[in-house]
C-alpha cells in the first residue's frame, strides 16, 4: 500500500499535493509557498540519506512523507531551543507528512510515516507539526508523558525512537523542543 523510494520522479505531483493541503487552514499558504515547497523537495532529494513514502488511490498520488539524515548535532534553524542532549545524532527529520482530505481518517498518516522510518538505522527520527493541523492525530512515540512540547505560534516537534535501534530509556522517554512558525518551511 505504501511504497518507500530514496528519490522523486514527479516533483510537479508532490507540489499539487503540497498546495492542495497547505492552501487550507491554518496554514493558508498560496502558489509561491508550494513553489518555494518544490525547490526545497528538489534539493532535499539530492542529499544523501533523503527518503519518500507515497500513498496512491486508484493511481493518483494521496499522500507523502519524506525526511533526511542529518548528522553531527544538526537542528532545525527555527528552533526556538537546542536540541536536548538526550536525542543525539544522527537523526532523521521528517520535513513533510501530508494526506489530502478525501483519505484523512483512513490510518494512512501512521502508515506513512510507519514506512518512512522502517528500516531507519538512526536512533531518533523528529517531526515538525502544527498543532491546528490534521496530522496533530498521529501521536508521538516515545515522549516522557505522550505530549508534545508546543511553541508560542503553534508549532512542535515531536521524536520517536526508530523501530529496531535499541535505546537507554533514559533517551527514549527524551522531551524535545520547540520550534515555532510554520513546520514545512527550511
């Protein structure tokens, strides 16, 4: 049902998708925003360690998830607070987790990024979410009360252990932090 790839074929797909979803609210994004999503696509697909999930009904892309690996104690640049000691590197960073409505409530959220992350040999992948939006359903795993910490414009980020790294308890009940603005944005 989902099919993992280490590249994009069809930027413009993924770009329709990206402003079908972000033209709505909260993020009323325009054209310029999915653009500026597709050049940022584009050059994240050429850095090793990118990885795509897609979700397809009846032929027609649904869905994605993507993310890259990033090492050395690499951050998101709008974080708002470090990177806590606990996550370490490497990591992998879920840039985008998008379903368009018509397949929202269907589980493909969770099995996209279920998919994203199986076979990921870092020990902690993150992902930036708004907290208005539909994808606030996919808990976090691995937090040290199940809740994600949340920014003062809305954003969070959220960690969970990869499936099949074994981790000090300690690090896997880590809290992590904050960024703000909107998640999908370099």
């Amino acid at each position: 049902m989902y099919e993992r790839t280490g590249g994009v074929h069809r930027v413009e797909d993924f770009r329709e998708i990206y402003h079908r979803v972000y033209r709505e609210p909260p993020y009323d994004e325009n054209a310029a925003a999915a653009d500026r999503f597709a050049e940022q696509l584009a050059g994240h697909a050429a850095l090793p360690g990118f990885s795509v999930t897609t979700v397809h009904e009846d032929g027609v892309l649904g869905g994605f998830a993507y993310g890259v690996r990033y090492d050395d104690g690499w951050w998101h640049p709008r974080a708002t607070t470090p990177a806590p000691p606990a996550l370490g590197s490497p990591l992998f960073y879920v840039w985008e987790l998008i379903v368009v409505p018509e397949l929202r409530g269907r589980g493909h959220g969770r099995g996209l990024l279920d998919a994203l992350l199986a076979d990921r040999s870092e020990p902690f992948a993150v992902l930036a979410a708004s907290t208005g939006a539909p994808a606030r359903a996919v808990p976090p795993v691995g937090l040290d009360d199940g809740r994600c910490a949340r920014g003062p414009t809305g954003g969070r980020r959220a960690a969970r252990p990869s499936p099949g790294v074994s981790h000090p308890s300690s690090v896997r009940r880590a809290r992590i932090s904050v960024a703000s603005g909107t998640p999908n944005s370099s």
